[in-house]
C-alpha cells in the first residue's frame, strides 16, 4: 500500500530539507511519496523544495490555488497518489515512529483511519505550552461530549486516512487549522471505522508557529456546529 505523506508548507525553508532526509532515512522499505502543498510562502520554501524534488523522485510539489491551511489540505488530498493520506506538519512535532505504526494498521487492519491521541495511556508530550494546552482539553472534551464519541485529541492534524475515505468527506468546508477538526469528525458521523493510538508529540524547535488561538476560535465553533448539523441530517437519512 502506497502512503502519501501530505505536509503543508508556509515559510518553512529552515525545516524543509531536514524533513524530506528524516523521512528518506526512515522510510527506506516504505512505498511512499511526501506531497508538499506550498501555501502561499512568503520565503524561499517554494524555491527550496523546487531544488530539493529535482533530485527525490518521490517528492510531490504542488501550490495551493486557495488561500488558506484548508485548501492546501485539499489540494494535496486531490494530487496524492497513494492509497493511503498521512498528515503530517513540517515542525517536526511528530513521531516518525507514530508514523510507521499508523501505516501497518491501516495497511493490516479493517479500518478506515487511525487516530493518534497525545492525552491517553501510553502518550508522550514534550513541552506543550500550558495555556494552549488547556484550551485544548476544554475544546476537546466539549467536542467529545457532543458527538458522544471515545476521541478525545480531534485538533491534532497528525493522522492517517484512506484516500478513498477522505473523498467521500468532499466537500471539505474548513479553511484554516479548523480543517483538522473536521476530518475526524467527519469520520465518525459516517461511520467509517477507525482506530486510537497513543502517540509522541513535541513542541517545535525551529521556525515559527502559524496557529493563533484568537483568530481561530471562531472558525473551530463554526466546524463544529457545521459537522453536528452534518451528523443530525445524516442520521435522519439512515
């Protein structure tokens, strides 16, 4: 089963080529491709991963054609060629050996998507910051609560899907970080099968984050009243 590792970029060119020789050391055995989806950088990322795929064949590199973490998401789903989509940021925040757990569920196992969660038995986090992190658990738990689901880390992109699982969930109407909240729920309010894993996370070293609370509390609100709809009418459906 081929893997897409998707990672969206925005100003990342201190972090790119670390990355793509990260994956190429640990993913020798591995039939995959990364699918960089640059969205609108302000830097020499573009420039960068250009250089880069000129030499890696298994570089996809594509620009976003709709401003916003949401449609580079979308983007990249559309040109990944693999049967398999793994979300991953370019901050390194993410376990590569999460990463390889992911795949032999999903490759071994009858599900749709596999779930990491960072707040479970078994999890490791490394320096999360203490107000965002209590935002975090509030905004998850009132999410858990009104799905009436086991999930409990819906805000993580860090996540593996079937492609062909992800299309189903099309149109995707989130476009900022908001979109990694509407793809698992999107997931459960269809059913589909999935797995939770404990999973690694740490804070990034490098380069600067692009997620802000502030501006973006509204737009979660507005995922999740969206997808809560979405799940009442697919119910009546039923």
């Amino acid at each position: 089963m081929k893997v897409s590792i998707l990672i969206p970029v925005r100003n990342e060119e201190l972090v790119i080529k670390k990355i793509v020789d990260q994956l190429e050391s640990e993913l020798k055995n591995l039939p995959y491709e990364i699918v960089f989806v640059d969205d609108f950088s302000t830097d020499n990322s573009f420039q960068e991963l250009e250089e880069i795929s000129k030499t890696k064949n298994q570089i996809l590199l594509c620009k976003n054609k709709k401003k916003g973490l949401g449609g580079a998401i979308t983007e990249g789903i559309n040109k990944s060629t693999g049967e398999a989509i793994c979300i991953m940021m370019c901050d390194f925040s993410d376990d590569i050996n999460d990463f390889k757990k992911y795949y032999d569920i999903l490759k071994n196992e009858n599900v749709d998507a596999v779930f990491g969660s960072r707040f479970i038995k078994g999890s490791k986090i490394n320096f999360y910051p203490k107000k965002k992190l209590i935002l975090n658990r509030i905004f998850n738990l009132a999410t858990k609560l009104l799905f009436f689901s086991d999930y409990n880390d819906f805000t993580n992109a860090f996540k593996i899907y079937k492609k062909s699982a992800l299309l189903k969930m099309f149109p995707l109407v989130s476009e900022s970080f908001n979109i990694f909240l509407e793809l698992p729920l999107k997931i459960i309010s269809r059913k589909m099968k999935y797995k939770i894993i404990p999973i690694s996370w740490t804070t990034r070293k490098k380069g600067n984050s692009k997620f802000n609370i502030k501006e973006l509390q509204s737009k979660y609100l507005f995922t999740l009243i969206y997808c809560w709809l979405e799940k009442i009418l697919l119910k009546k459906t039923d």
